[in-house]
C-alpha cells in the first residue's frame, strides 16, 4: 500500500499521528510533510485510521497505485 501526504493540504492539527504514530511523523511544527511513501506491513489499519483523522484530507491512500 501507498500513501501520499500533500504538504500544502496539511494545517497541522496533528490528528494523523494522534490516531497513527507508528507510521506519521511530524516536523517540529507539526506538520506531515512525508510527500508519497510505502506502508510497513501489517500497517494499513493503523494508516487508514490517521487518513480519516486529518479535517485537511491531506492523505490519500493509493492502495498499491503508481500515484500517476
């Protein structure tokens, strides 16, 4: 599985790692800024929930798409 965070949708509420800390990682401000990336296995829940958290919707799960 994919996922792709776009920076500039992202407000810093946190609520990608509040429900995800094992996979988001913020900057010092807060913000997600990990652009596209591969989900650790055995992770998608976990993924899926921080995705639903975000007010933004900032992160889109490609489901194993090549993001074009």
């Amino acid at each position: 599985m994919k996922v792709r965070v776009d920076p500039e949708l992202c407000m810093g509420h946190t609520m990608c790692q509040a429900r995800a800390a094992e996979v988001f990682r913020l900057s010092e401000e807060g913000f997600n800024e990990m652009g596209e990336f591969d989900v650790p296995d055995g992770l998608a829940a976990v993924v899926r929930r921080g995705a639903v958290a975000c007010p933004e919707r900032a992160i889109t799960i490609l489901d194993g798409q090549d993001g074009t």
